[in-house]
C-alpha cells in the first residue's frame, strides 16, 4: 500500500508536471496568436493552469474539513475543459485533424482525473472517519434491474440509508411482511387495518417494517407526553400564576408594612414634637411658678419692709416718749429726794418741837408725813411703769433691728430668686438652642423614633444628671418621653449611657 501511494503521488504529480508544461507552451504560442502582447502572453497559461490548481486544491481543502462548496468543482472542472479545447484548438479546427487535437488535451484530462481520484479518496476516508461512509449500489444490479434500481437508490439517498446491504435487507422484510399479510387475509390486502398497511405506506419514506409498525404505539407515547408536557405547563403556569399572587400579595404587605413604619415614624415624630412642646411648656410653667414665687416674696418682703418702716418710726416715737419719760422720772426722783430731805428736816424739826407741839400738831404731822410716803410710793410706781415701758422700747428697737435684718433678708432672697429666675431662663434658652440643634441634626439623619428618644434622653443625663445617667429618674424620663412603662424608661436610660460613652456630644 505504501509502494501504491508512493506510485500514484509520484505518477500523479509528474502528470500533472507535464501537462502544466505541455499546456503552458502551446497556450503561449496561442496567446501570441489570438493578440496577446509578448509580455503578457506567457502569463495567460499561468492565469489558466494555476485556476485549476486553485479552485480543485481549494475544494479538497473543504471535503477534508466536512465543508464541501460544490461551486469551487465546478469552476475546476469548467477551467480544466477550457484549457483542454485551448490546446486541442491550438493547430486548428478539431474536427480537422481530431488525434492531433486529442494529443494536445489529453494531458489536462489526466491531471482532472487525479486530482478526482484524490478527492474521492479524501472524501471516503472523511466518512469513514465520521461513520457516514455510503455504500454505492452494485453495477450489476443495474443492469439486472434497471427499473426497481433507481428507486432503491433514489430511497437511500433521500433518506441516509449508507449501507446498500442494509437497505436490500429493508427491502426483503417488506416483501416478506407483505407475504405475511396477504396471507393472513387470505390474500386480500384491502381487508387489513391502516396500521397494518403502515409499512407499505411508509417504506418510500425510509421507514422499516418495524418502525412502521411501531409507530402508532409511538404516536400515542407522544400524545401521551404531549398531553402530559401540557399539564406539566399547565401546572407550571397555574403555579406561576399563584406564586405571583403570593408575591403581589407580599409586596402589598411589604407596601403596607412600610406605609406603618412611616406612619410610625411620623407618629413618633409628632409624639416627640408633642413631648418636646409639653416639656417646653412645662419649663415654662415652672418657670412662671418660680418667677411667681419670687414676685410673691418681693412683695411680702416689700411688705414688710413697709411694716417694719412703720414699726421703727413708732419704736423711735416710743424711744422718745421713753427717754422723756425717763427724764421726768429723774427728776421726779430729785424733787422725792428734795422732798424726802425736806420732810427729814421737817422731823428733825418736829422732833426738836415736839416737847412744845401739842398732840394735835403732832397728829398732823404724822398725817402729812403719811401722805408724804403715800405720793413718794406713788413716784416710785410710777418711776417702776416708766422703766418697763423703757425696757419695752429697748425690746421694740430690737425687733425692728431685727425686722430690717429680715428685711435686708428678704432683699437679698429677692435679688438671689431674680437671679436664679435670669439663670433659669437662660439655662432653659441653651437647653432650646440645644434641643433645636439636636431635632434639626435627626431630621437631617433621618433618625427612627427609638433613637430620637435615647438621644433625647442622653441630652437629659448632660443636661439635669450632670452626665450620670443613675443619677437620671426613671419618672421624669417617662413624663418626657411619655412611655408608660419603667422598664422601657430603664432601656432607654441605659442607650443613652451607651451613647454617651460612645462620646455623643448635642
């Protein structure tokens, strides 16, 4: 085999070698003839002899890569034939002299003819490869059966049947199945059923016997499957159809979920502008309750201040009806004493008279001085009353020093409740501009109510718990926040702790 290759390529090319140079020398002379320039007349062989290499090369490069154009043969095969009437026409008409003719395009033809063959051996190998080699039909049978032949040829060919053994053996099962069945109808094939006239009808269409056959059963595992790739479907879009409704159903739950969150949202908001307003209120409240208060001590301090004005006036009145008093006392005391030494000489006398008085001056006497000691008590009581009445003025002088003491008290109590209501009021002015701050900077964050509430309750802790957040009640952060439970006050006390070790700051 390898001897027959080495042989045919080597024949092959060196037919084709001098067929090139038969053709290219005669093609020349004959370019010169028909016109063509000396320049030009030795490429018009090259242009015809390398078309052909072209186009047949090209077209085995194709079969060998399953993708034959039947046009580039075609073109091949129509360059060989004009090259073969160029050179058979070269020394004339070919009618004139046909053997001379024959002999100058005889060679084109052989060059044809390999490359044929070569094509026919690539293709065959390309399909035995591909397992699509056909089997040709015998040339006896043509010529034993030149009618039935070329049905039977024209049967594998439209249908794909590459083996001829195999489509010879299709035949037979028919003819046989035929037999069969006009024997069953005792040879009336009219009597049997369509199926059973399936192979008949449908061998011209490459069917087997058996395939014919079988083909109602599989008509019918089709329908089946059909029928049942429709419900597959059916259910599938029924499933579909619910999964949507869920899905549609989800999302209107999802919509209305969100709708709630806002609404939430926005309660919480205004539950928070509500409790801010309120807080804000009440701030203001106790600080009119304070400003009140400190108002009502102003004027009862006022008060009394006027009472204790009055009261000094009448304790100096008193101290200066005292200090008259006093001095009249005084000098009652000297005219008693006056009158005491007088009534001593007036004994004195009396005594130095009382050997010549008669008892009835001596009973006088004793009377005046009796009255005398009468009116000398009496000064004495009355000078008693006068130092009691002095000693009440010392003790009024006292109180209404004391009661301006009360009054500077109440002065000072005054400008101090004025200046803790100024520094109230400007505490509760930061504490707005703070809140505001803080309100504008959420609103800004998009904060949720919960940490609106912890951040409010943070300012809180800095604002009244000086930062402590144990020192923060639970009462005041439920009245603020309006939360009725004390647990959930007791959360958001300890977030707002969290948050300011986190270093939250309004």
């Amino acid at each position: 085999m390898i001897l027959l290759s080495v042989a045919a390529a080597f024949g092959g090319t060196a037919v084709g070698i001098i067929g090139f140079a038969m053709s290219y020398d005669t093609l020349s002379r004959v370019a010169l003839a028909w016109g063509f320039s000396e320049r030009l007349a030795p490429w018009f062989p090259v242009g015809v002899d390398a078309s052909i290499v072209a186009f047949l090369a090209l077209d085995l490069y194709l079969v060998w890569k399953y993708t034959p154009w039947p046009v580039l043969r075609l073109a091949g095969h129509g360059m060989t034939a004009a090259t073969i009437w160029f050179n058979a026409s070269s020394q004339g008409a070919p009618a004139a002299d046909p053997v001379r003719a024959a002999a100058h395009g005889v060679m084109p033809l052989l060059f044809v003819i390999g490359v044929e063959a070569a094509r026919r051996l690539i293709i065959q190998k390309a399909q035995l490869e591909a397992g699509t080699a056909a089997d040709r039909v015998p040339l006896h049978r043509w010529l034993l059966a030149p009618v039935a032949t070329p049905r039977l040829y024209r049967r594998m060919r439209l249908y794909n049947v590459v083996s001829y053994p195999e489509m010879v053996r299709r035949q037979q099962e028919l003819i046989a199945y035929e037999l069969w069945l006009k024997r069953k109808h005792g040879g009336d094939l009219g009597a049997a059923s369509e199926d059973e006239l399936l192979p008949m009808t449908m061998a011209p269409y490459g069917y087997t016997v058996a395939q014919a056959l079988a083909m109602p059963d599989e008509q019918e595992r089709e329908a089946e499957l059909r029928a049942e790739e429709a419900e597959r479907r059916r259910l599938e879009a029924e499933t579909r159809r619910q999964l949507a409704e869920k899905e549609a159903e989800a999302d209107r739950l999802r919509a209305e979920g969100r709708l709630e969150a806002v609404r939430a949202e926005v309660e919480g908001e205004t539950g928070q502008a509500r409790a801010h307003a309120k807080a804000q209120v009440t701030a203001a409240e106790r600080a009119a309750e304070m400003e009140k208060a400190a108002l009502e001590t102003a004027l009862v301090a006022e008060a009394r201040a006027r009472t204790a004005t009055a009261e000094r006036e009448e304790a100096e009145q008193r101290q200066a009806a005292a200090a008259a008093d006093v001095e009249a006392a005084r000098l009652e005391r000297a005219a008693a004493e006056e009158r005491r030494a007088a009534a001593e000489a007036d004994r004195i006398a009396a005594a130095e008279e009382r050997a010549i008085e008669t008892q009835t001056i001596a009973v006088a006497r004793r009377a005046a001085a009796e009255a005398d000691a009468a009116a000398a008590e009496t000064e004495r009581t009355a000078a008693e009353r006068r130092r009691a009445a002095a000693e009440a003025d010392r003790r009024a002088a006292e109180e209404k020093a004391r009661t301006e003491a009360a009054l500077a008290a109440a002065e000072e109590s005054r400008k101090a409740a004025a200046e803790m209501a100024q520094a109230a009021a400007e505490t509760r002015l930061a504490a707005a501009e703070i809140e505001r701050r803080a309100v504008e900077t959420e609103d800004i964050a998009k904060l949720r109510p919960r940490e609106r509430a912890v951040r409010k309750v943070a300012r809180m802790i800095l604002a009244t718990a000086g930062g402590e957040a144990e020192q923060l009640p639970l009462a005041e952060i439920q009245r603020e926040l309006e939360v009725s439970s004390p647990a959930t006050a007791s959360e958001y006390r300890q977030e707002a702790a969290e948050l300011l070790v986190q270093g939250y700051r309004p």
